[in-house]
C-alpha cells in the first residue's frame, strides 16, 4: 500500500518555532516581584475583610492583613522558586498544599469553625493537586523532562 511521501515546508508539532520574548531578563524578573506583592495585598486585603466582618477598621485589623499580606507574597516567591524543580507530583502537590492552607485560613476569618475551615482548605487543595497534576502530566515526555 502506498504511503503520502512528506511535503516540503511543512512542520512537525515539535519544530515549531518558539513565540519570540520581547521582554529582557529584567522586566520577567520585576514582573515576578510585582506578581507576588500584588497578589499579597490582595490576600492581605482579603483576610483583614473577612476577619473584620464588615465592622469598623482598626488597627489590629490593619497589622492582621498587613502581616498575611507578607506571608503570603514570601511564600509565593518560595514555591514559585522551589516548585519547578521537582518532579510532577511533588510539584502539584507544593502548589495544593499552599493553595489549601492559604484558602484555609482565608475561609477561618470568617468566624466558621475549625473544622468547615479545615474541608474547605482540603477541598481546595484536592481540586488544585487534580488541575495541576494532570497539566504537569501532559505537558512533560515520558522521561519526566518538561516540555517547552
């Protein structure tokens, strides 16, 4: 049986050429910065919010979200920089796990208990180790190696 012999100029999957990075080195490593400090004092502002429960502002309130608001951003910054050089499981698994304690003590602000507090961070962290294992999977060869 014949076979379609291969047409010149056509690309396979893997040849294509990478979109061209417009973007020095610089401006990806600020936006890094920027991505985690924003990102904090939107959960800073968040926990402060939730932890205040519509009442009056004080200052305890401000230092609550000020200091979530750091520690978040801190452990952003360390699982965006640890995260990549694991192997996929333990990968998705560092994102769930910061992903279901952050919701965790987000959903506590909100004068709920323990325990409700606790099955949302798992649900949470259930759902994200799902999304991110199986885009990790699917996005590396057989070996493990990263797919870029």
């Amino acid at each position: 049986m014949a076979h379609a012999a291969p047409a010149q100029g056509l690309r396979t999957p893997s040849a294509r050429p990478r979109t061209p990075d417009v973007f020095s080195a610089r401006t990806h490593r600020i936006a890094s910065w920027a991505t985690a400090v924003v990102t904090g004092l939107v959960y800073g502002y968040w926990v402060a919010a939730n932890n205040r429960s519509g009442g009056p502002i004080t200052g305890w309130n401000l230092l609550l979200g000020f200091v979530s608001a750091l520690v978040f951003a801190a452990l952003w910054t360390g699982v965006h920089a640890l995260a990549p050089r694991m192997r996929r499981e333990l990968h998705a698994l560092l994102w769930a796990a910061f992903a279901g304690c952050a919701m965790g003590l987000l959903y506590s602000q909100s004068a709920e208990s323990v325990l409700r507090s606790t099955a949302m961070g798992l649900a949470v962290a259930a759902a994200t180790f799902l999304v991110l294992f199986f885009r990790y999977y699917t996005h590396e060869d057989a070996a493990g190696h990263r797919i870029r």
